[in-house]
C-alpha cells in the first residue's frame, strides 16, 4: 500500500496533478511491484508565503 | 508525545473531526501508555483533485 | 483512501501497534464513512535521540 | 537536503513565518553543516477544527 | 523546490530507490515546471509490523 | 501546539540534534507564541540510499 505526498507550490491545475499521479503510481508499481489500485497519491499545495529555500520565504523572491 | 496525522478526503464535519480525534486520544492512551494531554491529532483535508488512486483522481472517477 | 501516520517513541509491541491499528481503523471508518479496506496506517519509530519536547530531547531528560 | 516542515495554527503572518523560515535555516545550516541554498522549510497551517489535543479540537476549548 | 515522500514496505533495493527517484523526478519535472535539481526524493521503509491495511498489520496477514 | 518534522541524511549526533531542537523550538516560540513545553520537535533520519535531489541518490554521487 504505498503512499506517496507531493509537496508542490499552489497553482497546479487538475491536469498537471492528473499525469503526475498517473506517472508516479505507474513507476512505482513497476518497480515495487505493488498493485497500482493499492497506490495512493497525494498532492499538498503550499502557498508561496509558506514555502521557504535558504530561509527567504518564495514570496520574498 | 505521540502525534497522528489524519489525511481525509475534505468534506469531513467538525462533529466527525472531534469524534475521530476523541477515539483516536483515547486508543493511543491506551495502548502506547502516553498521557492523553500530550497526544495530538492533525487533520489533512485533501481535495478530490489532490487524491489519487491506482492512478485517477478522485475527481474523475 | 484515508491515511494515518503515528508517530510514537520507538518501543511499542506489535501486539500494541496491532490493537492500534485496528480499532483507528474502525473510529475513522464508522466517522467517515470510508471502507475499512481502504484505510491505511502507519506507525512512525523515533527514537528517544531524536524526539524533543519544549526543546529537550527524550534522552536528556 | 534538509527538508522541514512546520505544523502551525492558522493565522501566523508572512512576517512570522518569514522569521521562522529565516532562523530555522540558520540553526539547521549550522549544526548539520548542509549549505544553506538546500534546506527547505515548509509551513502547513492548521485550523483550529482540525488540531486536537487531549482529544479536544482547539474549535472546543 | 517540490518534495515527494514515498512510503513502501521495507526490502526495496537500492537499485528500486534509483529507478523509482530517476522517474519520479522527470514526471515532476515534466508536468510542474520545477528544474530537475530543486527536486528532492525521500523514501521512508515501514516493516510489515509498522503498517497496516483494512485494520491488520502486514505481518498478521 | 506546533509540530516541527526534521528530515535530514543519516549520521547526525545527538549533540547536533540536541542543539537544533532548541534552537528550532525557541524560534517557533518567541515567533507563534505557543508556550515552549507544548512545541515538539522529530528528527527523520534518512539514508543516502533513501535521498535523492535532481533524479539522483546521495549513495550514487
């Protein structure tokens, strides 16, 4: 039952996170070889005011 | 102290957050031997078009 | 497809994680009215060196 | 790659986070000796319906 | 700077990891416009006594 | 009470972790203003067979 979370920047349309999860749970289930209707994944939007690289917030940029 | 996170379709009332998180206190206190005043609970709320499995989105099923 | 992750002081039993496991199961199935089929958990281990309350490790208390 | 995430109360400003983001990178750059550029804070903010502890939502406190 | 957390049951090789990173961040690449090396993989290993399924640990299955 | 989830590459010392968890809860406390007892900080070891950034595992650098 493997879960997969994908931490991305908010503003992914439903397209994007469509062939993202379609992928992910393809390359998974060919490598791990759990069934691929036991995959989960997960998309968490994060704003640009909540995400931070080298400690300046995205928003900051 | 124990922390559980609790990843849901969005759509879940306040009432069955509250019933979840008692119940959930209270068999963690139980079995781990925690105090229940140091166990948290965390909601996710994930969106049908930030859910996948076996490879589609909840929201093109 | 909902997913719960405990994370507890490294230690607990099967036996405790077992009992655990089934009755959150059934607290977010009967709440949320997902099947229990497709509720997954998972126990996180942390060590007492790497869990710190008000800033203080577990070791070093 | 440090990666860091942050479960907060809804409601911080940018400017709290933007402190927080700022000084975790600090102290985890110091101490881990990883670059600065490759360590990541994320923030997840939580509503007070969708925290709990005790077994208590915030919302009912 | 997206990251993706995978979680599979423990035993997958090295070699599993690599294939399974390599696709993962082309396809995160591909369809989130994020530069190949802001993308960071992590996979955590669960034992079969550490994650469960409909209410049963792997292990008693 | 804010949760702060550190994942870093495998091999830090205690002495290290002991020093971010302080450092990591009094910036969330002097910045939140949560209480510092009620702040928890985990540390998610990660090896280099188990961390990938661009595509690639630590181990095959």
């Amino acid at each position: 039952m493997p879960v997969v979370q994908v931490s991305l920047l908010s503003g992914r349309s439903k397209e994007q996170k469509s062939a993202m999860a379609d992928e992910i749970t393809e390359t998974v289930h060919k490598h791990s070889g759990a069934p691929k209707d036991v995959i989960t994944v997960i998309f968490q939007d994060v704003g640009t005011d909540s995400w931070a690289a080298g400690g300046t917030l995205f928003e900051d940029r």
